[in-house]
C-alpha cells in the first residue's frame, strides 16, 4: 500500500494513525516533495471511480488563489489531471493506493471496508 500525505496534515496523521494502529504495512510518499505525476492520477483516478472533484483539496490555499471553483467546470478531465500533477497541493489527501482500491481523504469507515 501506498500512502500519500502532507506531514503538516492533521488528517494525514489521523490516517497514518490508523494503520499504525491496524498494524498496515505501507510506504508513505510526501505529496509536497513528490508530487503524483499525471500518469498516476490518471490511473488512480480510473481506480476509484469516483468524481474527478474528489481528487482536488478545494480547502486549500492554491485551489483558492488559482479561483478553480469557477475554472473547473469548464475544463476537461485531462485539463483536471494534467493540472492536478503540476502541485502536490492541489491533491485532496491523504491517498490511500491499494491493490484494489484507491482511497481518497481518511474516512475510517471507508478505509476500514477497502483494507480491513
């Protein structure tokens, strides 16, 4: 498993946490110093069916100063993507990549049902 955070992340530290505590078994990837290339979240994203939104941290800084509330809607998904590998920033996290699921933010009750 792989896990992607921020250290400064209190819910990336929840989420590491829990698979301490889980005794999980995974390697941690700093989101700042290595962002997910385009490649990647172009197959996570695939992975996780889920909304091509999910994978944007709208509460951060850089989503707000580059206003993509409004810019988004009008964007392609592989405008999305290919934006979202420019800046470890923009990424919603933690991530959670596993062999058979792709885990987007720490929700226990999600992760517990993908790796438990």
């Amino acid at each position: 498993m792989l896990l992607i955070g921020y250290p400064k992340c209190s819910t990336c530290k929840k989420a590491e946490q829990w698979l301490r505590d889980n005794n999980i078994d995974y390697t941690y990837r700093n989101i700042k110093e290595e962002n997910p290339t385009a490649e990647e979240l172009r197959l996570w994203y695939a992975q996780s069916g889920l909304d091509i939104k999910r994978f944007f941290n709208t509460s951060g800084l850089v989503y707000k100063a580059l206003s993509l509330k409004d810019k988004l809607p009008q964007m392609s998904e592989a405008e999305k993507l290919d934006l979202l590998a420019t800046d470890g920033m923009l990424v919603k996290r933690p991530l959670l990549i596993c062999d058979d699921a792709v885990l987007v933010g720490f929700k226990e009750a999600e992760w517990e049902k993908a790796v438990l």
